[in-house]
C-alpha cells in the first residue's frame, strides 16, 4: 500500500491528509494503472519474519506535492535530495518505507481499512479538516500500530535508478533488523499453550536399504590403516598391543588375510547387522564397519614384518584385494 507523506493535503493529490492512502490509481510491477484500485503499488523487494518465516506486508509513503522528486507517480523510487535549494524538507520524494507486523497479502486489509474510513476511495476533499483528524487517530490503532521498522531512504548520489524493466534499485540491500524481546508465553495461533510450536515432516528423508549398486561401489573403500605400518599405530593401547583396521567392510564377508606367497594368516568371518558384534572377533561392537587385526594368525602369534595380501569376499556383491605392509616391533620387555 502507498500512503500520502506531503504535509498539506491543500496541495497533496486528491486532497489527501498525511498517512491516508494515496489518491491514485494503483500500479501493477510494470507501472501500469490499474483501473478500478486505488493506493497500491509494486515495491522492488520483501520483507522476512525471521521468527515465523512469514512474508510482511510493505507500505511505502509518496509525496504528491513533491513532483520533481518523484512523489506523484506511484512508484516507489526515492530522489537524492535530502533539501531543496531554498532547504525545504524533500527526504527523497517522501518516500519512507514500512515494513508492517501482518502477513503478506499485497497490502489488501490495509488498503480496505483506508478507504473504509476516508469514504470514496479517498478523492473527495472534506469540508473541514477536523474529519480527516479524526480519521488519522482511528487508522493510528488499525494501521500504525502495526508497523515494525521504519526508514527513509535515498538514492545514493553515485547511483542512478534503474527503469521499471530492470527492476528499479541498481544494487541488492539486505537489512537485518534484530530485536531483543524476553522470553514469555504470547499467543500465536493459540495452540500449545501459547508456547511456539513447529511443525516438520521427515517424508523422503528416510535411509534406504538394500541398495546393491551401491554396495557394490562401496567395495572400492575398503582400506587397511595405517598402511605401511612402522611398528606402531593409533589403535593401539599398550607396549605389547599391535594394531591395525580394515575399514569400511560390508555387513557381511569373509575377510582372509595371505602372506605374499599365498600362506592364509588369518580369516574372519563377518555377519553383523546394526550395533551387533563381529563373527570371531567379539570384544568389541561393531558401530564404524570396522574390523581390528591383531596382527597374529590363527595360532595367536605375531606375524613377521612384510608384504601381506587382505581379501574381502562380500555374496552378492562381488571381492576385493588390497596389499598391506608392516614393520613389527621386536618386544622389550625390560622396559615394564
């Protein structure tokens, strides 16, 4: 909605006293009048709730009187003149912004509101001013009320407005309006107490399951870590303890560790679901699709330092091999 900012409705348009709705016919995003509404018109951006999420209904003030400024064309696009030459009070044409504590509605209730109580469609000149006094004091509860935030804007001097095709303002604003508010029940929607509430759906979002393609990929992730090893890793938690991962491995395969001439070390067998534990290992949960190698092979003894080949067998989903080299320590145990 745009509202009238000139000071003397003698000689503002259509008579109207400041803060009535605009005496003119509205216009549409390309400038166009629209017959048949009156005080509305198309305002280059929008404004957020940050707190709802809702879009706010923008009102925007024009000076009649004020002509060479731009405030008799019902558009919004503010002049570079803050005074005249003879310091009369142009603020750019009197074209103040309003951003409004309502929900977007291209500015209809508050446009219903203004030509209710200014009678038809707000052309008329009333016969005392009085009327129209009183009118304003009415519109301060329905209208004013409601405003949240107000400026008066410029044109920056180095810059020049856009046409109407181009979008009007040759640069992209951004305003961020915060303000403290204490924390308390207030009536929203007057559900929940009056507490906020929110509402999501988690449709479409759900893990799918059983994807083999993918599985299939997944199969080139399987690592060994730390690969080399030099005597020491991470995973490790004390002198005689020698570590190390094979990661990213299917729920279940069958995991066989080779020396470089085809010996079989070590093998697992894996068949874990969710937050279960390994086939033989079992001393600990499976959370990370890992697996620890001791470094021994299935008579419990540590294995010599060198080249060792994993192969992970996953039914259905196809093999994978990777080589592994190590470096063992000798133990110390003078050292305890």
């Amino acid at each position: 909605m745009v509202v009238e900012t000139g000071e003397d409705f003698a000689t503002n348009e259509g008579g109207s006293f400041k803060g009535q709705i605009r005496s003119a016919l509205s216009k549409d995003i390309a400038g166009f009048e629209l017959l048949g509404d009156t005080g509305r018109s198309y305002f280059p951006g929008y404004a957020i709730n940050v707190e709802t999420g809702e879009r706010l209904n923008i009102m925007f003030g024009e000076n009649s009187f004020a002509v060479g400024e731009n405030g008799r064309d019902m558009l919004w696009n503010p002049s570079k003149n803050e005074l005249s030459p003879l310091r009369q009070v142009l603020f750019g044409g009197g074209h103040y912004l309003y951003i409004m504590n309502s929900k977007y509605d291209e500015g209809e209730e508050m446009q219903r509101i203004m030509l209710n109580n200014i009678g038809i469609a707000g052309f008329t000149i009333p016969p005392t001013g009085g009327i129209n006094r009183v009118v304003t004091s009415n519109l301060n509860d329905s209208i004013y009320r409601n405003i949240m935030y107000t400026a008066i804007p410029f044109v920056n001097p180095e810059l020049n407005l856009l046409s109407i095709e181009e979008g009007v303002v040759p640069s992209t604003v951004t305003v961020k309006i915060r303000v403290r508010k204490p924390f308390e029940t207030f009536v929203a929607s007057g559900e929940n107490g009056g507490y906020p509430m929110y509402e999501f759906s988690t449709d479409g979002l759900a893990v799918e399951t059983a994807q083999e393609d993918v599985a299939k990929n997944h199969l080139d992730e399987i690592r060994a870590v730390p690969n080399p090893y030099y005597a020491y890793s991470g995973y490790e938690t004390s002198q005689l303890d020698n570590r190390i991962k094979i990661t990213n491995l299917p729920g279940t395969c069958t995991v066989s560790i080779y020396s470089i001439d085809g010996v079989l070390i070590r093998q697992y067998k894996r068949a874990v679901g969710p937050n279960t534990h390994f086939g033989e290992n079992t001393e600990k949960t499976n959370l990370d699709n890992s697996l620890d190698w001791d470094l021994k092979n299935t008579k419990n003894i540590p294995v010599s330092s060198g080249v060792y080949l994993i192969h992970v067998e996953a039914p259905g989903l196809g093999e994978r091999t990777i080589k592994w080299f190590g470096v063992m320590r000798p133990f110390d145990l003078g050292t305890f």
